[in-house]
C-alpha cells in the first residue's frame, strides 16, 4: 500500500462544541459533536434504523455481515453527539479558535460553535488543532461514506443527517470534514455522487458550495452512466 493510501487508512476526528440552549437561551453546558473516519466505532443497528428509514429512501436496511463488510470496504464518516461530552463553558473554552459560520454553518445558515480535530496523521485545518483523546461516541446521528480507491477516485454516497437533527449546520460541518480528507488525496482525478434533486436545486447547491462539485450532462467532457443492480430502490 502506497504511503499516500495508508494515510488515509488512518482514522481522524474532528470536535466540536457548542452551548447548549433551553427554551431558545443559552445555558452554562456545552453539546459536544464528533466526527470519525474509524468505521469500527459504527453501531451497526442504529445505522441499519437509518438504512430502513424513508429518509434514506434510496437505501435498505442490511444484514449485519453485509453492512460491516460495506463499512470496512469504504471510507466511512460517523458524525455522533457525545451526550457524555458534554462540559461546562468554564471548562470547555480551552479550544484555540472559535470557527466562523463559513466553517460551521450549513449552506443556507450557520451555527457558533468551537472546532478542533485530532488525527493520527498530520491534517491542514482552517484553525490550529487541539490535540484530544479518542472519542468514545454514544449516538450516531449522522453519516457518510466515499468508495475509494483512496488515491484517484473519491465516490460519496449514503449521505444521512437523523431529522431531528437537520437544519443546525451539522450537515454542512459533516461534508466539510469529507472534503478536507478527499482534498489530501494529491493525485485524485474525480469525486462523484449521485443527488436526487426532483426540480429541487438546494442538494446541487450544497455540493457546488462545500465540494466543488458541479453536474455533467450531455454534451460535458464526461457523461455519468448507470446500470441498477437488484440493490437498488428508487
């Protein structure tokens, strides 16, 4: 395995807090928020809820050897809130910066909140990092995976965000940490995925904006073919 591979083998994490609100005010506690590449921290019944829910309507839910094997073959991204995480805002403000609504926000809205990672390689952040144990997450509420032969090709799929969840920048903060890891691939050719957009352009624009993506239709340099094999539903 070449070195630019076995680096992104390597599990990284991203932090971030924020302050906790009751009845729209800001309380003294803090909501603590991780990302991780490390697929092994998945709970694989809470995932298949999601794979079985309509808000994943393009997937299924799997057996269980069939979706750890899918997890170990891609480059997953779990996005957890570490309910035990939480701190108080006198023990939490140790963090080096304080990230701007571009770097936290989804793309329509933003959201305060303090950002740090930790990797087991070196990784360029939009703030310097704090160095922080391996996180320990308790409820996964949000997902991704690329399919990648982690040197050329980066495919993202299986994008979730738990609805409860949805319209806090959480979202947004999710596909940033994906394309920080794909911008670290030197000789990558192509990220791609698949949107179902039905007249809605909110799903290509939030790609246009966090990923750079841009669609290819007829007449493009490049045209997406498709065959649907016996997994797909819609």
């Amino acid at each position: 395995m070449s070195h630019i591979a076995s680096a992104l083998q390597q599990s990284r994490t991203w932090v971030q807090t924020r302050p906790r609100t009751r009845d729209g005010s800001k309380t003294n506690m803090n909501m603590k928020f991780l990302v991780s590449t490390d697929a092994s921290l998945i709970p694989i019944p809470q995932l298949n809820k999601a794979f079985a829910s309509d808000d994943m309507y393009w997937a299924t839910a799997l057996p269980e050897t069939a979706m750890r094997e899918m997890l170990d073959n891609s480059l997953c991204f779990g996005l957890y809130y570490d309910d035990d995480g939480s701190t108080s805002t006198s023990t939490s403000e140790t963090a080096s910066a304080t990230a701007s609504s571009s770097a936290t926000g989804s793309a329509s809205g933003s959201a305060s909140a303090t950002a740090t990672a930790t990797s087991s390689s070196s990784s360029k952040l939009e703030s310097d990092p704090l160095v922080e144990p391996e996180p320990k997450p308790t409820t996964l509420i949000g997902f991704a995976r690329a399919i990648t032969d982690r040197v050329t090709f980066f495919y993202l799929t299986d994008v979730y965000v738990a609805p409860e969840w949805q319209g806090q920048g959480l979202g947004g903060w999710l596909i940033r940490c994906v394309q920080e890891l794909a911008e670290d691939m030197p000789y990558l050719r192509r990220t791609m995925c698949i949107i179902g957009h039905k007249g809605d352009n909110s799903p290509l624009e939030f790609y246009r904006k966090l990923m750079k993506m841009e669609p290819l239709g007829v007449g493009d340099k490049a045209m997406v073919l498709s065959w649907n094999g016996p997994g797909c539903v819609f």
